[in-house]
C-alpha cells in the first residue's frame, strides 16, 4: 500500500478554518467501491474514516471511523464523499487526501489530491 512522504508534497490545495470551527474537505475522486481518508503529520499516516458503497441502499455506508464525535463523511455526488472533520483542534492540522479502489477488479487504488490544513 501506497504511503506518501511530507518531501514528496510537491503541491497541496490549502483550507483554512479557527480552532473549534466544522471543515468539509471535498474528495476529488469518484467511482469507487471503497473510499479512505487519510491525515499526514510529521511522517505518520493515518487512517481517518472509510466508507463501503452499498448497492442495495445506494449509498456510501461508514465502514471504519477512528472518532465517531470529530470525523464525519458527506456524500459529495453518488460516487464520492467529503470528509468532515467537526471542531477542528491543532492535532488536526496537517496534510489529508483520500484514496478509492474497487474490491472486484486488480487496479491499484487511486488517490487525490493533497489538502493542508491549518488555522486562519
């Protein structure tokens, strides 16, 4: 699996919000079965949210949430989903992105674009 490195950050889409504000980060890809988001910071990555795409209920459907009470998702389209981090702290600051793959097929999994987030 992928991991990306702060060196490697050559450009990021910058967001910026106060202490304890609601932020939507938009995800910049679409069409998959399984969507991630991540957090950079200092090296470390990890693994905020995901979602599972339910054919049935023909909705994304959260699979994974490291903190029920600070990340959130938003469906962005039918076949996306913003991240919604809720009163965002220092600890939140950093760099995010998401990432898609699709169980059914062998394609390696595709991710977007980086988002740096920091205070106003």
């Amino acid at each position: 699996f992928f991991t990306p490195c702060l060196s490697g950050i050559i450009s990021a889409d910058a967001r910026s919000v106060h202490p304890g504000e609601n932020i939507t980060l938009p995800c910049d890809i679409t069409n998959y079965y399984e969507i991630s988001w991540y957090r950079l910071r200092s090296d470390e990555v990890k693994q905020l949210i995901s979602v599972e795409y339910s054919r049935l209920r023909q909705t994304f459907l959260i699979a994974y949430n490291l903190d029920k009470s600070h990340f959130d998702v938003r469906e962005s389209s039918s076949s996306s989903v913003s991240l919604v981090i809720i009163g965002v702290r220092e600890t939140d600051l950093g760099f995010y992105y998401c990432g898609g793959w699709n169980k059914t097929d062998h394609t390696p999994p595709q991710f977007g674009n980086f988002i740096r987030l920091d205070f106003t």
